[in-house]
C-alpha cells in the first residue's frame, strides 16, 4: 500500500481537473418500500476517483393516514444521523466482488461519529448538513449531502489513493420509519400534554443519488501512472465495522458468545457495547440514542484474555461511571493520535442519550489475531 501512495505521488501535480459527477439509482421504485434495496453502479470507465464519495438526499416526513396534516410547528422531526437509520444495511461491490458492507448501519455509524468526530461546536456544520444532527425547527422537509464514509463503510473512509475505474455498485437496503421521532409537549405544570402527540409518520424520498468525486489527469501522465500502477500489488486497506445485534435482553448479567456469528477473519481491534430499551420500531422514542441500563460492570472475553482486566464499579444513579467515560474517549485519542482532545459527546449527554462503553482490543498477543472473539 505504502508503493501505491508513492506511485500517486509522483503524479499529484499532474490532476488537470477534478470535479463532482452525479450517479443516480438504477431504478428509484424501491426507494420507499421497507426492507427493498436501491442499487447505484458507478462506471467511470477510464478516469480515478476520489474515496469521498456523497450521498445527497432530499424528502419529506407525511402522515401514514393520508388524511391527516402536520404543521411547521408539529412535534415530530428525523432523529440524528437519520440517514444511516433508513438504511440499515448497505453492501459496495467492486467488478463482483463483494469488498465492505454494514448492518445496522444508524447504530454503527452514530457510535462510530460519537467516538471520532472533533467537539460539537468544531465540526456542527458538517454535522447539520450531513443529517448527523437534525432539530425540530427544520419542520418535516430535510435535504443533506454526506460521505458514504460515515454511514460504517470503512473502504470510504479509509483508504488514502484514488480508484482507478471505479466498477463500484453500492446497494442500499430501506428501512421502516424508526428515523422518525414525536413527542409531546410539556403543560405548565410539568406534565405531558397529550394533544400535542402528532400522528405516526412515514419519510417519503424524493431524490436520492451520489455525487462522485472525478480525478483528470493530463493525459501523457494518465497513460503513465496507469502503467505504473499494473506494476505494483494494487491492494486496498482499511478497518471494517462490524454491527452485532443481541435482542430481548434480560436479568442481571449476560453472557453474548458471537464466535459463530462474527465474519471478520482477524479479532477487532476496538469494540463499542451500546443498550436500547423499548426503541426498535418506536416513533415514541428517539431510535438514535441509547440507554445506560444500570450496567455497573462489563467486559470482553479474547481468546481467554479479559478487556479491560479492572472492574468498572459504575454507579450510573450516583453519577459514578467516569471510568466509562473516559473509555469513550480513548478511541480518538488512539487513532486521531491527540492526548486530549475535545470530545464530541460531554459528561451529561453521555450519560443521558449516548452512554457508549468503549474497550480497547488492540493490545493483543500477536499470534491470536486469526481467533474470533467472545464476550
């Protein structure tokens, strides 16, 4: 990889243009109909492209019953990192072969944006318009633009050359309405005014497609870089996110062995543990944030090894999980390679909406890394 990055290099004062091209779905009919999948195909012949591809979006929430009507002021808004919640699972192919994909991608990518974006007031604006943090303002009509990255797709994310033909063909599959989020509002005694709770809804799209970034070279320099790139092992690396999910949970301990059902051939370096109660399929409740659920101790099992070794102790009602907190933050500090940095979520929102126990697998014996892991 490292040969590839250099061929690059010695061409990069060679791009003659490089300029966004609009790709839309194969078909648009499935765009609204739950669990039906939406495929782009991207062929860019003989040009690059650049791994930041963006998804552009833009629809509406409606009353299921067609005889209702939401005003500007009604209670009811898409949850944050909405987006990723229409579609839980997305598959990227490239020339057949199947090379990254995300299940469950609303929860994967919203702990992965939780635990390695920058502090809310530096990275708001992208934030906002990539759907990644919505408000009841906006009304019922949304449009956002966003990176396939941040959906859970680590091949868009990580990678650090262009792609040479793209041959890409990216497959959304929809979701139910469980990006949508109603309340109702407070009396001024304090309680809940049940008027105020709008009728169910349903996101309806309108327009979907992705804008693909093109890379020119002038063309005696396309000629040979495309020469020197057959030369080398052209071989694309990058982390791959894995959402597992566990339903039905009860009691007061649990033991989740995920051997047989974990696809990645080497042990994760990192994982993220996150609890919903009552959430799945509630337009009541905000499908985006999660639940401490009272947990006071937790861990990972590894090839007979115990992440981390220390018992947490947590204490959520006396405001005593600090440890965990700080676990949260270690993923950034590890791979933005920052000591301390402004996290995304603080000590209050953590422990209210986005409570995200976080543990560190990468200290790992060198010859387990091909065993499949356990907790």
């Amino acid at each position: 990889m490292f040969q590839i990055k250099q061929v690059y290099d010695k061409y990069v004062d060679e791009v003659s243009r490089f300029q966004y091209r609009n790709f839309n779905p194969i078909s648009t009919l499935n765009l609204n109909e739950e669990n039906k999948t939406t495929t782009f195909k991207l062929d860019i012949e003989d040009d690059f492209i650049s791994k930041d591809i963006e998804y552009y979006i833009e629809g509406k929430i409606s009353p299921v019953n067609a005889t209702k009507t939401y005003n500007n002021k009604s209670n009811i808004k898409m949850v944050n990192n909405f987006v990723a919640h229409l579609f839980p699972q997305i598959e990227v192919q490239k020339h057949g072969t199947l090379i990254d994909e995300i299940d469950f991608a609303g929860i994967a990518s919203t702990v992965k944006g939780r635990v390695s974006y920058p502090g809310a007031d530096e990275y708001n604006g992208n934030g906002i318009n990539s759907g990644f943090k919505t408000f009841a303002q906006e009304g019922q009509r949304f449009s956002v633009v966003g990176r396939l990255g941040e959906l859970g797709l680590g091949f868009f994310n990580d990678i650090t050359v262009p792609i040479y033909k793209g041959g890409f063909e990216i497959t959304f599959t929809r979701n139910n309405d469980n990006a949508i989020y109603r309340w109702k509002s407070l009396k001024a005694d304090g309680t809940e005014d049940p008027v105020t709770l709008r009728v169910e809804g349903k996101v309806m799209i309108n327009n979907f497609y992705l804008r693909v970034p093109i890379i020119e070279y002038n063309s005696e320099a396309k000629t040979n870089l495309i020469n020197d790139l057959f030369k080398e092992n052209y071989v694309f690396q990058f982390k791959k996110w894995q959402c597992i999910q566990h339903t039905k949970i009860t009691g007061k301990s649990l033991t989740f062995d995920i051997t047989n059902i974990y696809r990645n051939v080497q042990n994760p370096i990192w994982a993220f543990i996150v609890f919903q109660n009552n959430r799945l399929n509630n337009q009541k409740k905000d499908n985006s944030t999660f639940d401490h659920v009272d947990v006071k101790n937790l861990w990972i099992e590894l090839s007979g090894r115990r992440y981390p070794e220390e018992s947490l102790n947590l204490e959520w009602d006396t405001d005593n999980y600090c440890l965990a907190y700080n676990a949260y933050q270690d993923y950034k500090r590890l791979f933005n390679k920052k000591a301390d940095s402004i996290p995304y979520v603080d000590i209050k929102d953590f422990k209210n909406l986005y409570p995200i126990y976080s543990i560190d697998l990468s200290d790992q014996p060198k010859r387990i890394s091909d065993v499949k892991s356990r907790f």
